[in-house]
C-alpha cells in the first residue's frame, strides 16, 4: 500500500464518520442506507494485482470492500466493479480525501 494511501483502521473511521456525521443525508443519494463497516479486499486493486498491472488511485466499494482502480487508470476496475455487481458506493482509499461517489445517483458525498 503506498504512503498516499489510508490505513485500513483510518478507512474504518472515515466509514463511520459518513455514516454518523448526518451530512450526507442531504447530499442526493438514495442508497445510504446500503453502507457496511468494510475492510478493504486488497492493498491495491485487486483486479491490478491479478494481471500484474498498475493503477492511479484507488477506490474501495463500501458495500463488500472490492478494492478498484479510478476511472483515470487504465483498467478502471471500480466502475467495472459497479457494472458487475450493481454496488452503488465508492469510497476514496486515497490520504486526505474523504468522499463517496453514487453510480447511480452520479453524486458526490462528502463528509466535510
């Protein structure tokens, strides 16, 4: 896991601070309700991992821990988590960023 990366203890916080802060129930999306206390699948993409490719940033299913590449990286496995399973919330794993994207809604939710 790279230095510009959360910790998995620090990402546990960063859920919890979503689902406690009362902040993002007026930010536009309707799946809130469907965020677990996960931990992340993989110190980097797993999809990356498994071919031997790399990635930009990493995001982090909140739904079942799947940890995929941004939609900058080339392989975009994130999204392509999202068209796979329909899991609708992302989190950032990357350090100082503290939001969540709906595929669904195309909303950003933020913690601040």
């Amino acid at each position: 896991m790279s230095e510009n990366t959360k910790s998995r203890s620090s990402l546990s916080d960063v859920i919890r601070r979503f689902i406690w802060s009362g902040k993002i129930q007026d930010q536009g999306c309707s799946h809130l309700d469907q965020i677990q206390d996960v931990s992340p699948s993989a110190e980097g993409c797993e999809d990356c991992l498994k071919i031997g490719d790399s990635w930009v940033h990493l995001r982090m299913c909140v739904l079942c821990g799947h940890v995929g590449c941004c939609d900058n990286s080339k392989n975009k496995h994130a999204t392509a988590h999202y068209r796979e399973t329909g899991h609708p919330l992302i989190v950032s794993l990357e350090a100082n960023e503290e939001w969540m994207w709906c595929y669904v809604d195309r909303v950003l939710i933020s913690s601040q």
